[in-house]
C-alpha cells in the first residue's frame, strides 16, 4: 500500500492493528471486535508495516483476532462497485491494470512477511475466518484453532479469487482437488476437518486457545535460534525444490551449523 492511498471510510488509520512484544515473541492483534476484524486496505498496510519493523530477535509471531471471531474478511463498505468508495472494489477495478496489480501487490505484502526468514509464524483462530481472515491464517506457518473456528474462501462465489497470497499455501497443505474445491465451493471449512486435512495444527476448546499457543510457542522457542532457522528455511524449500536441489541444501544447511558446534575445526 503507498502513502495517501484511500481507506475506508471512517478506517482507524493504524487498521486496527496492535502489537504486543514480549522477548523474542511479537503479538499482532486484530483489534476491532465490534465488526469481527473485519478488514480494509490499512490493515494491510499496518500489517506490512509489522513485517517491515521487525528485528532479528523476533522469532515467533502470534497473530489473533480480538473478541469472538479471528476475521470476518474485508469490510462490507468496500464491497461497493462505485468508483467513488475510498479503498473499495470498484475503486481498484477503475485503476489501469497495472497500477491495479501495483496496489494488490501492496497488499499481499501485509500477509507474505508472515514467512519470513528467521520467523515461525502461528494463527490462533476462533469463531470466523472468512476470505482475507482466512488467508491471513493461511499466510502463517502454524495455526492452532478453537472447536468453533471455521475457515472459508468465498471468493469465487462473489465473482472474485483469492488474491492475498492464500492459493499457494492451501495447495501445499491440502493438495489440488481439496483445495480447488474449498476455493470454488465457498463452501466452510469446519476446525475438525481442518484438522484431519492438514489446515490446522491442532484444535482446542476456546478457553485452551491461548495456552495452548503459549505452549506451542515455548516448544519452538526451546530450539536452538540458529538450528531453528536452518530447519524452517529447509522445511520451507521442500515444497518447491526437486530432490536433488533439496539435497544439496540440505548438506548446505548441516555443514553450516557443524561450522558454528565446531568453530576450532
């Protein structure tokens, strides 16, 4: 998103983002319950406004919905096809096509930093995520879910697609069909079948949500940082790299970190 660009109108200017640090785990919370964090192109930009500030020492990112639902997805008011709606649908689609890929661009950048090296990001979702709720929790590497959490893409059933960098991901963990279905179907994705298609982690009463997040957190953070790092960009690779290429670096990554065990080799 670039400086000036037109929010929703009456948008809190920060997106309703807040951020919570605590040592080497940051907390990025979706804050405006009353409309089930729904959200807007700031929060877009507050959310890439995150990913832009982090330092080295972060190495687990929580990302919450504040209230009873983790995301309803975009702000009704920007569903407008009027050109004149500040942020709005028909606003992007007035644009050329390349300013408006420029600014969808912009966008998918407040969800993709959520893979960024060094980082384990984990989506702790309850209630709704729908559309751009859904696919920030897809844009995290873990998601842990409450028994009442549902996951949907309705998209296409709006005359859209998924554009926030949602597809790639659910296709990696589900695979073609099921993910093709769930993304043409609109259809609602419910936590225990989340569960046994790979979409969650795990799932949890809703008052279990946030220690088991805690407890999740405490597990990655007992890694070694530098083991952490070379194993999540290793497990990051195996998704797109043929096995040669895989192999190699692996080896890479393993001669690095006996290089560090045994630095008077």
């Amino acid at each position: 998103m670039t400086a000036g660009e037109p929010t929703a109108p009456g948008a809190d200017p920060d997106g309703w983002v807040r951020t919570a640090r605590d040592g080497a785990v940051l907390t990025v919370t979706l804050d405006r319950a009353d409309q089930l964090n729904a959200q807007t192109p700031a929060t877009w930009a507050a959310l890439r406004a995150v990913g832009e500030s982090l330092d080295d020492e972060v190495r687990v990112v929580v990302v919450t919905g504040a209230g009873r639902a983790f995301s309803a997805g975009l702000d009704r008011s920007l569903f407008s096809p009027e050109p004149d709606v500040p942020g709005g649908l028909g606003a992007l689609g007035a644009l050329t096509t390349e300013a408006a890929q420029e600014r969808i661009r912009g966008y998918q950048a407040g969800f993709r930093w959520l893979r960024s090296p060094g980082i384990v990001s984990i989506a702790a979702v309850q209630g709704h995520a729908i559309g751009a709720g859904a696919q920030l929790a897809l844009a995290c590497d873990l998601r842990v879910l409450t028994e009442d959490a549902r996951l949907r893409l309705p998209e296409a059933t709006l005359g859209l697609v998924p554009d926030l960098t949602g597809t790639s991901t659910l296709v990696e963990l589900v695979g073609y069909s099921r993910a093709l279905e769930i993304c043409l179907t609109g259809r609602a994705v419910g936590a225990a079948e989340a569960l046994a298609m790979g979409l969650a982690n795990a799932v949890v009463p809703a008052d279990r949500l946030a220690g088991a997040v805690r407890e999740l957190t405490g597990a990655l953070l007992a890694v070694d940082a530098g083991a952490s790092r070379e194993t999540l960009a290793l497990v990051r690779s195996a998704v797109r790299n043929d096995p040669e290429s895989q192999d190699a670096a692996e080896r890479a990554a393993q001669v690095r970190r006996l290089q560090v065990l045994a630095p008077g080799r």
